[in-house]
C-alpha cells in the first residue's frame, strides 16, 4: 500500500511545535506526492492561511496550500488575492447560510475562472469544535449539489460523504460532473456500518469510484490510518490495482486545468 503514489486532498496544519515536520516525515513515509493543505484557524485547533504558505514555500515539492476562505467576510475578489500568493485551491466550513446562497456564488465562480477546485466540508461537525460559530445545517451536500449546478466551471471536492446526509452525497456526486467526494472520517467507516459491501451498494453507477479523491483530515501521527481506511474499503469493494490508484492520485489530478495539474 503505501509503494502506491498519493495526493492528500484535504490535510490540515495543527497547532502545536513540530507539527510540520512531522505531517511532512508522515507523509513522505506514506509515499505522498502531494498534499493539499489548508489550516483553518484557532478555533478547529489549526493555524490559518499565512503558516500554510509558509508551510508550501518550505516544501514546494510536497505542500499545495488551499486558502481558507471565509464566505462570509471576503469578497470574490480576494480570491485573486490568494492565487496571486500561490493558493492551487480554497477551503470553505461554517457558513452563516447555505452554501448554495447567491451571497456566495460570485467567489466560486471566481475561483473556477482561476482554476482553484473548492473544498467544502460537508456534513455535521464534532463537539470538539463548538466554541467555532457553525450552522451545521448549512453544510448538507443538496446546497453543494446547487452550487456544482449554477457553477459548472468550478471543480468541487465534498468532504465526509456529506454525514449523516449520505444519501444526498451520493446523489450529488452521481449527478454533477465537476463533483468529486473524499472519504476522510475521524473515526473511519466500517465502525457505521459502512464496509466494502455497503459501498459496492451506494456506489453502483459506472465509473463512480474515478470520483473518489484519498484525503486524510487527520493529526499527523493518524495519516498512515487515514490510507489504511482507503485500503480497507478498496479491498472490501474488489478494487483492481487501476481504480486504487485512481483513487490515490490519478483522480485529484483532474481537478486543475491540465496545463495546472498537480
């Protein structure tokens, strides 16, 4: 497993000393190629945008730094701001409203004029991080399902299969060509329910998993576990070795403009 390429979707910078030493050392270990990372402030027990592109200009090689954007405070015109400093995506989490609100959609599309894929989180938040404002409400994958609809040029990656909406998830994923989804869990799937016959069920359609992205979203001692919970359902699903490594690098790669591509 860990001989197989990878890019890390959705990997976040912790606070805390030697965070970035050893989220590198962890995911050079794992044989990562690259790693998308965005850090989203004190309140989720991350560092923001500043220490994540300094975190890329000391590992060029490894880090993509995606911008933490606040839909709610910035305008669409930051977006320009942020791929300017040399953000390859934006990350979005609790907004006041609905994802899917007008207020939003001028800074998505913005952002696929840019050829920045977006990062939503999607699906209820832990406890752990209550002390962050959050209407998890405004989360559910059907407002995500909106926005890949009235912004077609914009690449999408949908966070967490959307729980406890995964109904609505995979629905959204199926539907829209500029959706993809990661399985990131603190907690890993086969503990639902949720193991390699439930996903041969809920994805059923031709060519579903060449939508499915590796993501960690997890401290740097748990990223081997992260890939371990790949594995896991790939091997409960039968997955051949093409659609692993699809899964482990081949499909982020369709998320920039080729001439752009990680």
């Amino acid at each position: 497993m860990d001989s197989i390429a990878k890019i890390d979707l959705h990997a976040h910078l912790w606070r805390g000393e030697n965070q970035l030493h050893d989220l590198v050392t962890a995911a050079r270990k794992l044989n990562y190629r690259k790693m998308c990372l965005s850090g989203t402030g004190a309140g989720h027990g991350q560092v923001g945008n500043d220490a994540v592109f300094e975190a890329a200009a000391a590992y060029p090689e490894l880090i993509l730094p995606f911008a933490w954007f606040d839909l709610d405070a910035s305008s669409a015109g930051e977006v320009d701001g942020y791929a300017e400093r040399g953000a390859r995506g934006l990350k979005v989490i609790d907004p006041l409203l609905p994802y899917n609100h007008p207020n939003y959609l001028p800074v998505y599309r913005r952002a696929g004029e840019l050829g920045l894929p977006v990062l939503f989180h999607s699906g209820l938040k832990a406890r752990l991080y209550d002390g962050v404002p959050s209407a998890n409400v405004n989360h559910r994958p059907v407002y995500i399902d909106d926005v890949a609809r009235r912004c077609p040029g914009t690449m999408i990656v949908m966070a967490h299969i959307g729980t406890p909406w995964h109904e609505e998830a995979l629905m959204t994923l199926r539907l829209n060509p500029n959706v993809y989804m990661d399985l990131s869990s603190g907690s890993g799937w086969a503990v639902k329910g949720m193991d390699g016959e439930y996903f041969k069920k809920a994805m059923w359609w031709k060519n579903a998993w060449e939508k499915i992205v590796f993501s960690s979203d997890v401290v740097p001692g748990r990223l081997e576990w992260a890939a371990d919970v790949y594995g896991g359902i790939l091997e409960g699903i039968g997955a051949d070795e093409d659609t692993r490594r699809n899964v482990f690098h081949r499909n982020a790669e369709k998320l920039w403009p080729e001439a752009e591509r990680a």
